[in-house]
C-alpha cells in the first residue's frame, strides 16, 4: 500500500472522533458526572490527534525533493509527539476537575440513559482502534499506532468511569465518580509520556531496533565468511517507516572496481530483503590501506589503527553510537 493512502484510516479516526464526543458530551449532560465529563475531554483530544495525524500522514507520503533529500517520513514523530502532549494536557486538566469534584460533591442524575450512551461511544472507540492498530503494525505507522493506542486507552477510561457511576449511585457514595476520574487522568497521562518520549527519540535519530541491526549483522557476517571481506561503522537509523543504514565494505586491494561493485550490490539487496523499506549505504575500501581504518567512529580517527580480526569486533565501536 502506498503510504498517501493511509490517510484514509485517519479520516476513520477523525470521524470516530466527531460521533463519540457527540454521545459522550450527552451523556455527561444528562448524568453532570465529572467522570464521563473527563471521557469527553479525552474524545476532545483523540479528534485532535486524528486531525494531526492525516496532516502528518499527507506530509511523510510526500517523495523525496531537493530539499529533503531523505523523504519526509519523519513527519510522522511530530504526529505522535503533539498527540501525546496533548495526552498529557488532557490528563492534567481531568485531574484539576476530579479534585474539584471531590471537594464539593454532586449527586449523578440519569445514570442509566447516560451510561448506555457511553457505552455506545466506547465501542465505536474499540472498533476504530482495532482497525487503526492492525494497519499501524502492518505498515509500520507510528502514527497510527499512537492513534490506535490512545483510542484503547480511551476505552479502558471509559469502563473505569462507568464502573464508577454504576458502582457509585445505588451506593450514595459520591465521592467514588472523582477518584475514577483521577485514575482516569493517571492512566491518560502514562499514556501520553512515553508517546513524547519515543517521538523524541525518533527525532533524534534512534537507532533501528536490536532485532533489526540483528539482520543486518547475520547478512554482512555471511559475506564476511563466505567471501573474506570485512566491515565497519556500520550506523543505522529509524525515520518512521523507512530505515537508513550504512557500512563500509573492506575487501582486497587488487580487486577490480566491477568485482567490488558487483559484492556491495549482493551485499545492499539482501539487506533489503531482510529489511523492506530500507536504504542502504555502501562505502568500498582497500583491506590492506591503513587510511580505511581510521572511519570506524563517527568522528574520522587520524590515528592509524591495527586491523581487528573479524568485522563484528571491528564495529564494536559503533554499537555504541546507535
């Protein structure tokens, strides 16, 4: 699928959105529980996030263009990143209400008519995030997986509060709706803190996961085996959907210019293979030059360094930089 098509599970989301901040709304209305009160915010927030992330998922299907030689993918960590601090805006706000609440009591009116309308709400929630979750995994949308993992969130909100309700109105005890809505707005807010956090990361140009480098590493240690070359400063890095990796190819120096071309061609389509939506980057180097061992780091080494005796010891270095 292409990546400008993904849009269409954010308009899902936004739609979802609009309908149960409609029920949600009523249904606080019709209660005055401070608890389904904090539900409708949060629908206040997905819609929010759904809206941020069809903008973000239009501007990461953009393809390359002179300015952004690398793609516009990382678009996407903007998405998660605003929606989780919205999250967490959210979750203080609930928080200031609940307490509110708690110290001036309020009796729940309607409970029943109010409760089967949440409950409506909630499955439309369950449904969309269901859908969202399954195509964020399939095309690795980290975007739509926030989507997804807040709307789930939502959800698990919503059969706290309406615990709370149903629980707190043939007990009299009225103090139980505002500490629902504060576990409510505890729940939200561990939510939201890890989505800014792994969007940070994600910004910062993180590394590809260990599973991933793994791969990689079993691709180039096979041709270091069958074919004597080695490798070093082997990088990686994560934008959303497509990954990024390089890593310098030593081969022997009487080589041929074809012979060598021909090996990192081998070498970048089964990196591929084992990594879709990968883009891989090879640097040839004579073995027995002592200049191709000073770029194992980040930062060129001048220093002259001895050959180490495989290519997984000689990028040790590097894991560090990932």
């Amino acid at each position: 699928m292409r990546r400008s098509s993904l849009a269409r599970f954010a308009w899902l989301s936004t739609a979802a959105a609009i309908f149960t901040i409609g029920l949600k709304g009523l249904a606080y209305l019709l209660t005055g529980s401070v608890g389904l009160l904090s539900d409708a915010l949060e629908s206040l927030i997905n819609l929010a996030g759904a809206l941020m992330a069809l903008a973000m998922l239009k501007l990461a299907a953009r393809p390359p263009d002179e300015a952004h030689a690398y793609g516009h993918t990382k678009a996407e960590y903007f998405s998660s990143g605003i929606e989780g601090g919205l999250i967490t805006v959210a979750a203080i706000s609930i928080g200031v209400a609940a307490i509110n609440r708690l110290l001036h009591p309020q009796p729940i009116a309607q409970p029943g008519l109010g409760l089967a309308v949440s409950i409506v709400a909630s499955a439309i929630n369950l449904g969309t995030a269901l859908v969202l979750h399954n195509a964020g995994r399939r095309y690795n949308s980290i975007t739509l997986e926030a989507n997804a993992k807040h709307l789930l969130t939502d959800v698990l909100t919503s059969v706290v509060v309406l615990g709370g309700v149903a629980l707190g109105v043939p007990t009299g005890w009225l103090w139980l709706d505002p500490i629902m809505a504060l576990i409510v707005a505890i729940n939200i807010a561990r939510m939201g803190i890890p989505l800014l956090a792994r969007s940070a990361n994600g910004l910062l140009d993180a590394g590809l996961p260990e599973a991933d480098v793994a791969k990689v590493y079993s691709v180039l240690d096979r041709y270091a085996n069958s074919e004597g070359i080695r490798y070093h400063a082997l990088r990686t890095r994560q934008a959303a959907a497509r990954s990024f990796i390089s890593v310098h190819i030593l081969v022997p120096g009487q080589w041929s210019v074809q012979c060598g071309h021909h090996l990192l061609e081998r070498i970048e389509a089964d990196i591929r293979s084992a990594l879709p939506n990968a883009t891989v980057f090879t640097h040839l180097e004579p073995l027995e030059d002592a200049v191709s061992w000073r770029d194992q780091t980040l930062e060129r080494n001048d220093e002259p360094m001895e050959a180490p005796p495989n290519g997984r010891q000689m990028d040790e270095t590097v894991r560090v930089i990932q």
